[in-house]
C-alpha cells in the first residue's frame, strides 16, 4: 500500500484527485499508476485502470490471473469492471468511497455471483493515511467555510 500511496502523492503534486494503484503478483510489481484524468484528458485515466494497463503490458496478457490489485481508495464501478475483466484475483484499497465504492461501499461488484470472476477484497490497509491524503487535497481547494 504505501507503493500505492507514493503514486496517490504524485498524482495529487500534479494536480489529480490523489490515487494510486498498483499491481503485484508473484512478489513483482506489474503495474503502478496515479490518476491522470486531468493531464490526459481521459475520463478512464484512473489510477487502476492505468495500473492494470501497465500490469498487462508487462505481463504480455491482458488477464492477470493471481494478481493483486493495491488501491488507496475503493474502485469505482469502471475500475473494478476493468478488474475483473483481467481476472484480478485480489483488492486491497485503503479507505472506502461512500459515493462511488463498487467493492461494498455503493455496489460490491467484486462478489457479485451473477458476474462470472469475483474477486476476493481486503479494504482498510492503511486506511488513515489513504483517507488523509484524499481529505488534505480537497481541504487545499474548497474555500473555508463560516
């Protein structure tokens, strides 16, 4: 995770909403990314998806069966479509997104029995930290309210 939250802490010095992902298997690191959205002008420049494009590429196949997949917020419902589509076999995010979640916050994609993968998923790992950098970037340019 704190691989993770180095990406989080690029993306966010650029300017993008702070997440990070990355892609482990078999003790390697596959894929790392930040959000990039802004600077691409790429609504699907999120961290995961650019983390398992990456992943793939490395891995020269576009499924990434026992892969692991280390977010610092929970995927929205785009990135957890993407991986599943790759066949991740786990998640592991940091803090929960109670407006976008789709790993059990709003959906849970990742156990859904009428999907054919699911993905096993560990939320919380480094739960503060992840949140605090998200909390800290919005705090930075929202005006202070009276």
């Amino acid at each position: 995770m704190e691989e993770a939250l180095s990406e989080a802490r690029t993306a966010g010095a650029r300017g993008e909403v702070p997440i990070g992902a990355v892609v482990v298997r078999d003790g390697v690191v596959l894929g790392r990314a930040g959000n990039a959205s802004i600077v691409d002008a790429d609504p699907t420049g999120h961290a995961e998806i650019r983390a398992l494009r990456a992943a793939a590429r490395a891995a020269g196949n576009y499924r990434l069966p026992e892969a692991v997949l280390y977010v610092t917020v929970e995927p929205c419902v785009m990135c957890v479509g993407a991986a599943l589509h790759a066949r991740v076999a786990r998640l592991v995010y940091g803090c929960a997104d109670p407006k976008a979640g789709a790993a059990g916050s709003v959906f849970d994609l990742c156990r859904d029995s009428r999907l054919n993968h699911r993905i096993a998923v560990d939320a919380g790992v480094g739960e503060d930290e992840c949140r605090a950098a998200v909390q800290e970037f919005f705090r930075a340019r929202r005006p202070r309210r009276r």
